[in-house]
C-alpha cells in the first residue's frame, strides 16, 4: 500500500470513536499528531470506506470515527 494509504489510516484513527467532535478540533487533533493530511481529502476517504460519518448540527459540522481500526471495504468481484 501506498504510504498515503497509511497517512489517511493513521489521520482516521486521530478521530475518537464513537464521539461527535467539530471539524476545527479534528483539524488540531490531526496537527498535534503531527500530521499534515488535509482534512477534507481524510473525512472524504473514510465517508466512503465506511469508517467515519459526518452530520451539520445548528451550523456546525461534526464528524465520528464509527470503527475502532482502520477499515476497508472488500472490493466488488467481477
């Protein structure tokens, strides 16, 4: 696997799990691990593995880490 693969893993486990947590504080969270992943690219990738769900609640958006490791859906067979 490549090693953005593993740099959008690494940045998705940043996220808590199972906790509802503001895009700006995600943002950090990803900056104190040191982590130089852009944002929307990470909640994009997980959105469609799977892994992470977003909602807008009174104006602010909000994302969760839904597995507790890093997850990919099987690909489809032909």
């Amino acid at each position: 696997m490549s090693a953005v693969t593993y740099a959008v893993d690494e940045a998705l486990m940043c996220l808590p799990y199972e906790e509802w947590i503001g895009l700006p504080a995600a943002a950090d969270r990803l900056r104190a691990a040191g982590l130089r992943c852009d944002l929307a690219n990470v909640v994009r990738t997980g959105r469609r593995r799977g892994v992470v769900r977003t909602r807008k609640l009174e104006g602010a958006q909000l994302v969760m880490r839904t597995h507790a490791a890093p997850y990919r859906p099987a690909a489809p067979s032909a």
